[in-house]
C-alpha cells in the first residue's frame, strides 16, 4: 500500500511536471528569439537592399513590446492546452496545436496594430516572426520530446501499466510495451481476468512490487469481455487505491460511436452520428483532396511518365488498367498502371472470359485472404515491371486523379470491386459511409499483411473518428507503410 499511497500524494509522474515547467519559460525564449530574428532580419543588409527601411523602430522599444506580446502568447498556449501534463506519444496533434496558438497570437497582433497602429510599421516583421515562432517552438517541442523518449529509453518517468483482460488488444499493447521501449509504459503485471482470486493475487503483487521506490500507475482493463461485476470489481480496486483507471476500446469487437444532442420540447435527443463528415467536413475534406491530389500529380509528373514508358515497353495493351470499384455514389473506374499481361486482365473493355475463368482458378489455389476479398500469392500473371510497381505501390499513383475527379478521397477504406461487396456482411457495409480512399488508417497498420476483419474495424474506426488531424497524420505515415516489410506473397 506505500507506494499507491506515494502515488495519491503525486498523481502525476514528476519528469512530466518537470518537462511541463520547463516548456514554459522555453516557449517564452523560442516566441521572443522568433521576434529579434525576424527584426534582424529585415535590418539586414540583404533585406534592406531589396526594399530600404523607411520607418523608425529602435531595438530597446521594440522588444519591450515583444516581451509584452510574449507574455500574452504564453497565456494563449495555456489556454490551447499546450501545456496539460501528457505523455511524449502525440507529438503531431501538439504541433497542431502549436500552428493554431501562433496563428492566434499573430491575430492578436493584427488587433492590437488596429487599436494602436504606431506599434509596428513593418508587416513583414510580424509575418517573418509569426513564421519563425511556429518553427522555433515547434522544434524546441521536437527536441523536449525526443529527451523524455531518451529518458523512457532508461526507464525515467515511465509509466508503469497493469493489464487485465484476455483479448488481442491486450496482447497488443503487451507486445508494444516490450518492442518499444520508448513508448513511455512498461506493463509490470498482467492478469487474464479480474475475478476476486485475481484481485487477491493483485494485492500481494503490489504489496510485493511497491517496495522501495517501485510504484504502478495506472490499471487499464483492456478486454471488453470482462463481466460486469469484474468490471465494477476493478473500478473498485483502482479508485480504493487511487491508481488511474483507464479502459482500452477493443477496435476488433466494439463500436465507437459519436452522438449529437438536440432538445425537442425540453426533451433530450441524441442523435448517433455516422461519421463527422458532414456538413462542413465534408467540404473540408474535399478541398484537402483537391489541393494534395493536384500537388501529388505535380510531384509525381516524372514517375508517372516513367512508369508510363516502362509498361508499354515491357508489353502490349493499354497503360492504364480500368477496374471497376464500389464507392457509396455506385460503381466507378479505378485508374492503376497495368501490372498484368493484357490477356490475363479481367473486365468489361477487355471482354476476357478466359481470363475471369483463370483469375477463379487461381483464387480458389493462392488465395491468402480470409472473407469476401481475396489477394492471389505468386500470381503468374503479372509482369516484371507490374511486379516491382505493386511492391511500391507505383501502381496506385494514376488513383490521384481519381481524387481529383471526385470518385474517390486521400484517405479512406480501400474501395472493392463489385463481387466483392455483393460477399460483405451487413457489418462490413458501415465502409461505403464515405467515399473510398488510396491509403486509410488500414493501410498504415498493416497493409496487405491485415485480415479483412481487422481492416473493417479499422476503417469503422476511421469512418466514425475522422478529423483533418487524422487525415495528415495517415499521409505522413503513408510512406513509412510503404517502407515496411510485408509477410511474403
């Protein structure tokens, strides 16, 4: 019981208040450093040869006003949650935040020049040190939470996890305590389940583990599967003594579901949402779609024009394979550079009983997926160019102007073809909710290596939970999938 009752006098891990303490004064330095380098830098003699200085701002008056500003910059990161005491994990969603505080700050600004219009007579000044306090504090962030992962790496402000429950998330999270020991847990005691043979077991345990200065933090039961009064039995266990009690939702048997309360005549009615693309994130979606597709396009142009030469070199038949996919508008053309002979493609425009016959053929002996989908190991039909650009996913590129043209989205389910969906359960339908995507939180955790199952939880995951955060943080983490390796086909 000591080390739980250490643990009731100091919630929180120390390093994390320390870390917390330190990003305060260090945001101060990073906001008011930003400021002096964008004033040096349109004094500098570069700066002033391109357009000459013709107004008056002394140095010593213009950083009494940036100390002012730095200060109420630091009460807007408070307010914006940049400095709640977190773990070192989500290091993406911080720097989000970060953007969003500075673009406030520069708002701010923006208001104060109005009221008091001899502050700054330089706009460049404003905009140069909005830009570099975003990048300042941002990598000052970066550099704060790749120490607290050094610190994690010796064992130094880890936290230390009891798991209960016998479901592949608990396996899971057992596995990633042990592969990464950076992730800032360590799981100290696991049990199957919380009966009250297990929670005596537990009580010698923490007698047993808590000497000294050992403590355990949290209890995270991580199987939806406990009985109800296990469940009350461990609430009871944590909060008698006051360890943190969080619970792990299954992705591979439960929903998540978001609602919306209305009132009708003083009566509240909840509404369970779909998905939170609707309305105006819809509209968001699709102009993030537009805007990286045509980037995408641009960026890829020489890849493409490669990739092009290289199929209809290798062989006869069109560049562009034309697969017929669902989407929840209908069915639609999926653009992919042909990886296969044009004998063995299957489709309308192609007219290929034969191969259709094959392609049966080869599902019923090298199919590798479980369900309604099926994926052709060793597949002998594909080429030595179609080979090398489906293991990169080159194949895939010509997909952007499918986003582009609307039928599909950046991220998303993966869209099937037309008999593959005719297989779904009813369960597997929540995936055409939205419009199908070329990678989706699916692909980045595992790609083709995922059981159909595991996808459709992923996906259902996705469908209900996306943000635009969600979405730049698959497409930055697209590449690493791409770069990892698979399972042999």
């Amino acid at each position: 019981m000591l080390c739980v009752m250490r643990y009731a006098l100091c919630v929180m891990k120390r390093s994390e208040l320390i870390f917390t303490f330190l990003l305060v004064p260090l945001d101060f330095l990073m906001i008011v450093l930003a400021a002096v380098s964008a004033y040096y830098i349109r004094f500098s003699e570069f700066t002033t040869g391109i357009r000459p200085v013709i107004f008056n701002l002394p140095f010593p008056y213009y950083l009494k006003i940036v100390l002012l500003i730095a200060f109420l910059w630091i009460i807007i990161f408070a307010l914006a949650g940049l400095y709640n005491i977190k773990d070192a994990r989500r290091l993406i969603k911080e720097l989000y935040r970060v953007v969003l505080a500075c673009s406030t700050g520069l708002m701010l600004i923006v208001i104060l020049i109005f009221v008091r219009r001899e502050l700054f007579d330089s706009r460049f000044i404003v905009l140069a040190g909005w830009i570099l306090a975003i990048f300042y504090v941002s990598f000052s962030r970066i550099l704060i939470r790749g120490l607290q992962r050094i610190l994690f790496s010796f064992g130094i402000g880890v936290h230390k996890i009891i798991l209960v429950g016998n479901s592949q998330t608990t396996d899971t999270l057992v596995r990633e305590s042990f592969r990464n020991k950076k992730s800032g847990y360590e799981i100290v005691k696991r049990l199957r389940n919380f009966s009250i043979e297990a929670a005596e077991e537990l009580s010698e345990f923490l007698k047993t583990y808590c000497q000294g200065e050992k403590e355990v933090d949290e209890i995270i039961q991580s199987d939806p599967n406990l009985t109800k009064p296990e469940i009350l039995r461990l609430f009871d266990f944590a909060d008698e003594r006051h360890l943190t009690f969080k619970y792990a939702a299954d992705l591979l048997g439960t929903k998540v579901l978001k609602t919306e309360v209305a009132e009708i005549a003083g009566i509240p009615i909840v509404e369970v949402k779909k998905t939170p693309l609707e309305g105006w994130g819809r509209i968001i979606k699709r102009i993030f779609d537009i805007v990286f597709s045509l980037f995408f396009i641009l960026l890829f142009s020489p890849i493409l024009l490669l990739t092009a030469l290289l199929v209809k070199l290798e062989s006869r038949g069109p560049v562009i394979y034309k697969n017929e996919r669902v989407s929840r508008n209908g069915i639609f053309k999926l653009f992919k550079f042909r990886s296969m002979l044009v004998q063995y493609c299957v489709g309308e425009e192609y007219g290929r009983e034969k191969a259709l016959e094959l392609e049966k053929k080869l599902i019923e002996e090298r199919n590798t997926k479980d369900g309604p989908v099926y994926k052709i190991a060793d597949d002998p039909r594909i080429t030595k160019v179609g080979k090398f650009i489906r293991r990169w996913s080159i194949d895939e590129l010509p997909q952007f102007f499918n986003v582009l043209f609307g039928n599909m989205s950046l991220i998303g389910p993966r869209p099937h073809q037309p008999r593959e969906v005719a297989k779904y359960e009813r369960h597997h339908k929540k995936v055409l909710n939205i419009k199908p995507g070329i990678t989706g939180l699916a692909q980045i955790s595992g790609r083709s290596d995922l059981s159909f199952e595991d996808e459709v939880k992923l996906d259902t995951y996705y469908i209900e939970n996306w943000s635009i955060l969600l979405d730049l943080s698959i497409l930055l983490r697209t590449p690493l999938a791409i770069f990892r390796p698979r399972k042999a086909e």
